[in-house]
C-alpha cells in the first residue's frame, strides 16, 4: 500500500502508506486503532477465507497531511491467522507489536513472523495496576536483534498511541535505507 503518484514536478510520493498493529489478544490492538484514528473503527470480518472464526481485521486511518494518509490494519499473526497476517503485511511501511508483560509469550508469533522481513517497534501496553519493565528488559525477554524500538505506551491515550506511530516510521525510515534488498513477495516466504 506504498502507493506512489506524480506530483506536478514529477516527483513521485506516496498517497497511502500501511501500517500493521498486531499481537496477543486482549493487547489493545483495537483500542489503538481507535484511538489514533480519524475514524470510528471499522472491524472486518470474513468468515470465507478459512480464518477461524474470532479472527477480525481493525481498519483505521489518519490523514497525515494532504495528499498522504497512513492506514492502520490490525489484527492478530497467531492462532492459525498467518495467511492473514502475511496479506496484511504485504506492502507495508512496518509493524507496531503490541505486548502486554503479563502475558509477553503472546507476542512472541508477531516478532517471529516480521522480524527480519520489515521494520517494527515493540510497543508495552502498560495497563493500570501493573508493574511497569524497563524496556530493554522486556527486548531481553522476547530476544529481540539489537536496535529494536520498544516503547511504552498506554492505548487509550491518543497522544501516546500517535508517538508509537512516529517512532515506527522513523524506525522504518531508518530501516528500508539500510535494507539490502526490496520488499518482493512477502508471502511468498522469499524475505523482504
């Protein structure tokens, strides 16, 4: 969804841009959706394509400036949804894996399925009442490759879950500059 047109001066420059919000359940992939989005979210579900019934795609959009709009997707990677997952990441800018340090097993499918493929940020949803980890003790635990961003952050609020997506795309930026090779096919299982 790296979509590119021509601007009058013939540079070319994304309209859309897709950005993935995935994880466990229970994380607050919906409530992020919602919460940054202009939208009210729209929860897709399709029982057609062999998915387990439960699983729901979040849609989501911010109009980032005229002319470029980041769409939000979320969804879950575990549980048999992986189809799912890799259509969702196809094409997209990065992926924001939300964990909850009650249960960081849970996030252990979605860091499997994009590490190495696309750029991501482990995003701690810190829920009232529970104890708070250093970041870089929670990248221990989910063994994470050096430099991975993880953040914490608290769904419900607009300005947190906005900061999340500021610091993925920097992350991105970073990281599609220094990747060696282009996205082709990642469902095809060839890499990015």
């Amino acid at each position: 969804m790296r979509s590119g047109r021509r601007d009058a001066d013939g540079a070319g420059t994304p309209g859309a841009v897709k950005i993935v919000v995935t994880g466990g359940p229970g994380v607050g992939k919906t409530t992020l959706v919602g919460t940054v989005g202009e939208l009210r979210t729209l929860r897709m579900e399709d029982p057609s394509t062999g998915v387990p019934a439960g699983t729901t795609v979040d849609f989501g959009r911010i109009a980032v400036r005229r002319g470029l709009t980041a769409c939000l997707f979320g969804a879950s990677m575990s549980g048999g949804a992986e189809e799912l997952g890799n259509e969702l990441c196809a094409r997209a800018l990065g992926v924001v894996v939300l964990a909850d340090v009650r249960r960081l097993g849970d996030s252990f499918a979605a860091v499997d399925h994009v590490e190495g493929r696309l750029p991501f940020v482990v995003a701690v949803n810190c829920f009232p009442g529970v104890e708070r980890h250093a970041p870089l003790d929670i990248a221990r635990a989910l063994d994470l490759v050096d430099g991975t961003p993880v953040l914490l952050c608290d769904v419900r609020d607009r300005d947190s879950g906005k900061e999340v997506l500021i610091r993925l795309v920097e992350h991105a930026a970073r990281w599609w500059e220094q990747a060696p090779y282009a996205v082709t096919d990642v469902t095809a299982g060839t890499g990015v």
